[in-house]
C-alpha cells in the first residue's frame, strides 16, 4: 500500500474528516476479509471480525506510529481479535472445504476424472494448510495470499523477520512431508 496516502488519511481521519476512515477501509477491507476468511473458514466470522477490527483502529488510530506501515499495524490488530476470538470460542469449526476450492476452468469438463484429482489435492491442501499451528498459518497466509514480506510478518506477529522465515519454512515442510505421507497411502 502506499504509505504516504495512508498517512495523509490517518492524519485527515485525526482531524475529524470521516470521509478518510471510509476511504481507509474501502483501501484495507477486502484484502483483510479474504485473509481472515481464510483463517477462520466462515464468512460470518471473517465479516464480524473484519468490522471490529475497523472499530479497533477508528478508536485507537491516534496511538499508530506513522513509522510504521500501516497495514503491518492493521493485520496485528487482525491477528490480534482472531486470537481473541479463538480464546472466547475454544470450538473447532465444522469447515466446509469444498466451498474454498475455486471452480476449475471449463476445459476440463472433458476430462472428469482429471478435475476431480485435480479438486481432491486442492481439499487435501487446504486440509493440511488448516491443520498447521496457528502461527504457521497465519505466517504463511500472510507471505503467499498478501504478499507480505518477512519483515512485514515479523512485524505483524511481533517476531524478527527471519524467525517469520522460518515459520513459513517449516509450514511448508510440514504441508509436503504430511501430503507425500498421503501420497504413498494412496489417500
């Protein structure tokens, strides 16, 4: 994102011009949606999170550093009211993996069975992406579904970024070595 627009409309929204926040949250709200729904596999979940983590900001924008990235401080108080809500809930959600698999091209309804190997591994991934621990997760949908860098994470997670590195590291070493495992059971 850019940061000098962002500051100008933290420093507007700062000044009473309302107009800032929406354009603020027209900015940062669809990219935070898609990673919280990500994280939680509920779209209900991801949208009410989504809305108190704007409230959040709105009431605590005058504490934001403008040495820092603004997004960097709005994913931690995302990260933040996830795990808070995680806390508060303590139940594992029934996740319907079928609906995040996206809808393969229309060439290959020629080709049946190839789509439904091809939907199976999508399942089977998200699954195993599902199953990480939290930090790994979290870590890892942040590089490759935000296009964060590692310092950006660390910052996010409150860790260096080549710890942030390394957690991403180890996700996906856990993902390939539990899917091979899949793959030699035959699934």
């Amino acid at each position: 994102m850019n940061r000098e627009r962002d500051n100008i409309l933290i420093e507007n929204t700062l000044n009473g011009n309302i107009n800032s926040f929406e354009e603020l949250i027209t900015l940062y709200q669809g990219k935070l949606f898609n990673f919280l729904l990500k994280m939680t596999a509920s779209r209900e979940d991801a949208e009410e999170i989504t809305q108190e983590v704007f409230i959040k900001v709105y009431n605590n924008l005058y504490k934001y550093n403008n040495k820092w990235s603004f997004s960097t401080w709005i994913y931690r108080i995302a990260i933040n009211t996830l795990r808070s809500e995680y806390r508060k809930v303590k139940t594992a959600k029934n996740v319907d993996y079928y609906a995040n698999v996206s809808e393969l091209p229309a060439n290959f309804s020629d080709y049946p069975e190839l789509a439904y190997e091809i939907k199976e591994r999508q399942r089977e991934i998200i699954r195993l992406i599902d199953d990480l621990k939290e930090d790994q997760k979290t870590a890892l949908l942040l590089r490759c579904m935000q296009n964060f860098s590692f310092k950006e994470i660390g910052d996010i997670l409150g860790i260096s970024p080549e710890a942030a590195k390394m957690k991403i590291q180890r996700a996906k070493q856990t993902i390939c070595k539990k899917y091979e495992k899949l793959d030699k059971e035959g699934r």
